[in-house]
C-alpha cells in the first residue's frame, strides 16, 4: 500500500489561471518524499550519516487541474531499485473524488557529500529502499 500524504491547496499554491501552478507540484511531490522517509522511521539517521538524496530526473504528468480548497491525497512508493539509482512514483489524486491530478515518476541517487559522489545502492541502503517498495502505489 502506498504511503500517504495531504495537502490542502491554497491561494498562494495558484497560477493566473485559478488552478495549482504546475512548479507547486514539485513541492508537493517533495514534501510527500519527505513524508515517506520520516514514516520509516530512519530519516534522522539517514541525515546524520552525512548522506542525501539527490533528484536526477522528473517526470510529470498532468492530468486536470486542482482548484483552491480542493484536499489532495498523494500516493508515495518506491517503484524500482537499480545498482545507483532507485525510481519513486507518486500519484496526485482528488480525495473528494479519487480523480488523478497528475503522476510522477522521480529518479534519485544516494549522494554522499564527503565523496562527492553518487553511492552504489547496496547493503543496509537497499534493504532501506526496498522496505519502501513495500508502499508501491
């Protein structure tokens, strides 16, 4: 089951059009990455240890607007693990309705600052990830 995230849309979240910029969702997206980490239970650790994820690519796609006030539910799991980079997908949905706003898929490395380096993903980093695989969306 997919981890969980809510986020209300505000005034300040909207374009010209009335509806969610398209670069709020990026934040959106983050926010819930954030969401995800902290609800395994390992985010502190991870932090201390002088790692970072680092975003690659993003892939979004939108499919209708959200509107002021609207409740949105973000689906966050981890989609497939690779020897130095892992995919998580997210989905934006309508709580009211359950439509789909937008889908993302997010590319990241594991970068280590010391090194300044990207990780191999092996050992207790992959166990980490691949007990997020358990929150497929």
């Amino acid at each position: 089951m997919a981890h969980h995230t809510r986020i209300k849309v505000r005034g300040y979240h909207l374009d010209l059009f009335g509806h969610v910029n398209n670069a709020r969702y990026l934040e959106f997206l983050e926010e819930a990455r954030w969401s995800l980490f902290e609800a395994q239970g390992n985010l502190d650790n991870f932090l201390k240890s002088g790692l970072a994820l680092a975003v690659v690519n993003i892939n979004i796609d939108y499919r209708q607007p959200a509107l002021m006030g609207d409740e949105l539910l973000i689906e966050t799991g981890v989609k497939s693990i690779g020897n130095r980079s892992a995919v998580i997908h997210q989905r934006v949905l309508q709580e009211a309705n359950g439509k789909v706003v937008a889908e993302a898929d997010v590319t990241f490395v594991i970068f280590d600052a010391k090194q300044n380096k990207a990780l191999a993903l092996e050992g207790a980093l992959k166990e980490q990830l691949e007990q997020m695989a358990a929150y497929a969306v």
